[in-house]
C-alpha cells in the first residue's frame, strides 16, 4: 500500500473531492479515484467523505494506492491517426483527451491499447508492459505529434535525442492577453510546485527549461502564437506562458479556473504541430507537420469574428 499525504492550499479549495484528488494522479482515472474514496483508501482529516466532498484550504487529504497488479494491457482496435510509419516507427497526430498509456484504474482506451492493435508485437520492449514504444509524452488534453518506437534500437536512437535536445518540438497554442514581442525567449527552471502538487512552477533550483516563443497573430484579448521547445520538462509549455502572465486558453491549472468557460473548451488550446528527428536506421533528418483539430480552428475562427464585428 503506497501512502501520500496532501495539503489543500487556497488556489484549491471548493473543488470536489474526487476531482482534487485525480488532479494529483494524472495516470489514475477519475472513476477509479471514486472507487478508492468509496473504499476508505481517502480520507480527509482522518474522517471518511464523499466524492462531492468540496476541499478546503488547510484540508489534509491521505490517499493510500493499493499496490499494483500485475497488469495486462489489451489491444484495442481504436482509431488513430496515422501521419507516417515505417518498420522502425510510427508517427501518431494524437486527439485532445486521449490518454498516451494505461495506468492502475485506466487501463483502456489509450494510445497503447491502439497502437497495440495497430503494430501487433512489433513495438519496443525497452518500457515494459505498460508503455511499449512510448518514448515521449504529450498532456491528455493536449493534441498532436508523438512518434512511437517499434524496436529497442529505435527506442535507444529515439530516447537518446529527446535527452540531448535536439529533436524539433513545435507546438501552437492560444494565449490570453496580447503578447508584446514578436519573438521571446522564456529560460526558467522548472520543478515541482512546493505547496500544490497539481502543479509545476518555475523555481530557480529547478531543472533547466527553456522555451522560444513567436507570436503568429493578435486578437483584442488573446494571442496566436508558436512555441518552440528547447527542453522538455513536464507541462513546460503551459507554466513558461502562465510565469510570462498569458497562460493558455482553457487551462484551468495555470490559468484562471473558469479558463474553459471562455469558448466551452475541454481542455487547453495547444497543439504539437510539428515534429523532426534524425531517423534511428537511416541516419537522416525527417520533420512531421500536423493538422490542427476542429476544436483548435473553430476557437481561431471564432476571434477572427470577433476581431471583424469590432472593426
């Protein structure tokens, strides 16, 4: 049994029990952290509640995780889109609220149950059971490029240049307020945020993150920009944009909660649009660029109105 003990600081409280509590889990499902309060697994200063339970600042929250099965992960013939694939790997343009790999309480209808499907027995074995070929992640609710290794010296290749830096990582994004530069550099480390384990924050003990971003066009109130990753730490994206006070539209954790309210979102507009590599048996360079989701043009769409009826 792996026990945890959380503080609910102020930025937290009136959110429902289950929902604070899955915040802290990202790999859990929300129905399985319902399971564990039903259970008496969480318990909110040493007293049982319910889901609905709202959290108050101050609340200390003890979650016990029952300790892992032994998982069997099952193929799944779910679809995807396929943007290029070869004997050695397959590039996937993810949808926005698709889990990339299953997880104790989520163990279906993620990108590896798909890709399990799709592949058969020809992805890497290098991250065992749960996560086979999965050399990097993107945010459930966050869309776009993932390539996924289909041997173990792909995978070694692959992992390899995410750790040096040098694969090319573009993401697009909508930003509230009118960012000023044409072009920035944001170079904040990032670590764990010291009171809300929700979160990331930018720290100066943190681990190195730097992000380049361009600004592609501006709106009244919010701006369409690129945003180029150098590192590539967790959730680097969307704290580097809150830290410089433009974090992203609908993203309830580094922005405002009522952030997906604002062109009923479900979740961040942000998008891996553009993806490069050095090919792991061909020693070449290759780039991918993706579409962006009909929720992403619809939201573009709606501020270009916008902008028109003002003028």
């Amino acid at each position: 049994m792996n026990r945890e003990n959380f503080l609910v600081s102020e930025e937290n409280e009136n959110i429902r029990l289950d929902i604070f509590v899955s915040e802290l889990y990202s790999d859990l499902s929300r129905s399985y952290i319902q399971k564990l309060v039903k259970e008496k697994q969480i318990t909110v200063n040493n007293k049982m509640e319910k889901n609905k339970y709202l959290v108050q600042s101050g609340d200390e929250i003890v979650v016990n995780i029952p300790e892992a099965k032994e998982l069997i992960v099952e193929a799944q013939n779910i679809p995807i889109e396929i943007v290029y694939e070869d004997e050695d790997l397959i590039v996937i343009n993810k949808q926005q609220g698709m889990v990339v790999h299953p997880a104790p309480g989520n163990y279906d209808n993620t990108l590896v149950n798909a890709i399990m499907y799709h592949c058969k027995d020809k992805l890497s074995s290098i991250n065992g059971v749960i996560r086979p070929g999965i050399v990097h992640r993107i945010d459930k609710n966050t869309s776009g490029l993932l390539v996924i290794a289909k041997n173990d010296i792909s995978h070694r290749s692959l992992a390899e240049q995410f750790k040096e830096h040098t694969v090319v990582r573009k993401y697009v994004a909508v930003v509230r307020g009118r960012v000023k530069e044409n072009r920035a550099i944001i170079d904040a480390p990032i670590k764990r945020h010291p009171t809300n384990r929700l979160k990331m924050a930018t720290s100066e003990d943190g681990r190195n993150a730097i992000t380049h971003i361009k600004v592609i066009e501006r709106f009244s109130d919010d701006s369409y920009i690129e945003a180029r990753l150098e590192t590539g730490r967790t959730h680097q994206i969307r704290v580097h944009l809150s830290y410089i006070n433009h974090p992203l539209v609908g993203d309830v954790v580094y922005g405002p909660k009522s952030g997906g309210t604002k062109f009923n979102l479900a979740g961040q507009v942000l998008h891996a649009k553009t993806l490069g590599f050095i090919h792991p048996t061909r020693n070449e360079f290759i780039e991918f660029n993706s579409e962006l989701p009909a929720s992403f043009n619809k939201v573009l769409r709606t501020l270009k109105e916008r902008e028109l009826k003002k003028q």
